[in-house]
C-alpha cells in the first residue's frame, strides 16, 4: 500500500464555525464505561439540541484519556445548545454515571476554522446504537501552540510549507482550525482561556500507514526545512495526539 493512500470520502454536510477539542483524563480503567455510556446516551440527544458529535476517540498514548469533538454554527447557538442540554433530562439522568469516571474534563480547546475550505465537515453517518465494532482508522490532531511574535503570519507560514510537506507524505488535512477570539459564552463548561493554536486533523487507513508517513517525512527535505522554521515559531513542542475512533465515531 502506497504512503500516499488515504482515507476514503464519504458523505459529509456543512463544516461548523466553532468546534471543540476536548480531552477527559480519566479514572484508571473506566474509559470504556464513559464510553459506552456516551455512545447510548449522550450522542443523539446532544445533537437534537442543535450541535454536531464529530468523533469520540481514544488516546493511544494515554490509556486514561478520552478526546472528543463536538461543533457548533456558531457561538450563539453553542451557548443555547450548551444550556438547552446540560440543563434537560438526558443529562441529568446520565450525569453522576459520567461524572463517576472523570478526574478532569477543562482541558478544551475553542477552536474555529482557520480559513475557507478549512474547516472540519460533519461527517453524513455514523454507526448506530449498538454497534462495536472498532475502525483501524488512525486520526491525528497536531496541535501548535503559538508563540505571539510570530502569530499573525503562522497560518500563511503553515499553509505555504508545512500543509504542503505533510500532504506530500500521505497526510492530507480533515481541517485545519485555530484558536476562537470569543468569549467564552457558556463559563459552566471552562475552555483554555489565552491559548493561542492551531490545529490540523489528519486521518490515516491504519497505524501501518501511519507509520508509512512518519517514514516519508523522515526522508523529505521539504519537511526537514519546514518542521525547523515551524519551531522557532512556536511556545513549546507540537503536540501530536494519535486517536483511535471509537465504534460510534462519526469521524472514522
């Protein structure tokens, strides 16, 4: 299978203007049972109150962390949606089940796409309730924390080297987003206030292609010039999640 084969299209709506990435650390050994749990009961009654269950995934690196996405058209309804749920009965037949299994769920990113064509679609179907069978999907999201200097011309700076390098080794973006300027408008569901990011999502066939990548970049001087430019621009690290869809993510 060649490096540059990529995950198939398929049906796929609208992207959201405001998404969030947000990332549970959890009990020891209970990420399976907020799993199952969200994906009975908290999947389509999150979306009948106007937003968008993009993907539920588990960390391969971390066995006590749960990451999900989740969209909004825009901050106004993310506020009406955030309330009309967490205020209803879903939520609260559910929520000490859940709450049972968490240690930290403030770890969020409010993001938003970083230009047009950028954004994250809504995937058009997701497996039904009940299904359990697991993708060999591998989805990244590569988070680059910003250092203020070099802010305003990140974007262009990624999008004339660093989205071409990656997409050359097999590595085409599902979207690429960035830090959402707005107030945080529903404060009960804390976000990361003052972080300055951008972050690509990529998806990959399986971990072997995964590493078929890895491999690419290694051997690409385009990647070698940009990944060096890309980190003198930047706060701290890249940070790479690798995240394995879960049955029910529509994200796959």
């Amino acid at each position: 299978m060649d490096v540059l084969e990529t995950v198939p299209a398929r049906p796929q709506t609208a992207a959201d203007a405001v998404v969030e990435l947000r990332q549970y650390t959890l009990k020891p050994g209970s990420r399976d049972t907020l799993i199952d749990l969200f994906e009975r009961e908290f999947v389509e009654t999150q979306e009948a109150e106007g937003m968008s269950v993009l993907g539920q995934f588990r960390d391969l690196d971390d066995p006590e962390r749960f990451v999900w996405l989740r969209g909004f058209p825009d901050m106004t309804a993310r506020a009406r949606s955030l309330t009309a749920f967490y205020d209803g009965p879903v939520w609260a037949a559910h929520r000490d089940a859940a709450r049972a299994t968490m240690v930290d769920t403030d770890d969020v990113l409010l993001l938003r796409p970083a230009g047009p064509g950028m954004g994250l679609r809504r995937p058009g179907t997701r497996p039904p309730v009940g299904a359990a069978a697991l993708p060999p999907t591998l989805v990244t999201a590569t988070i680059c924390h910003l250092d203020a200097s070099a802010e305003d011309g990140f974007l262009a700076f990624h999008q004339r080297l660093v989205d071409p390098a990656l997409r050359a080794a097999g590595a085409p973006a599902l979207a690429t987003l960035v830090t959402e300027p707005a107030a945080n408008g529903y404060p009960r569901l804390p976000v990361r206030e003052g972080a300055r990011v951008l972050v690509r999502l990529a998806a990959f066939l399986d971990r072997a292609a995964y590493d078929r990548h890895l491999a690419a970049l290694a051997r690409s001087p385009a990647w070698r010039l940009a990944s060096a430019e890309m980190d003198a621009a930047l706060s701290r690290p890249v940070e790479t999640l690798r995240l394995a869809p879960t049955a029910r993510s529509a994200i796959r």
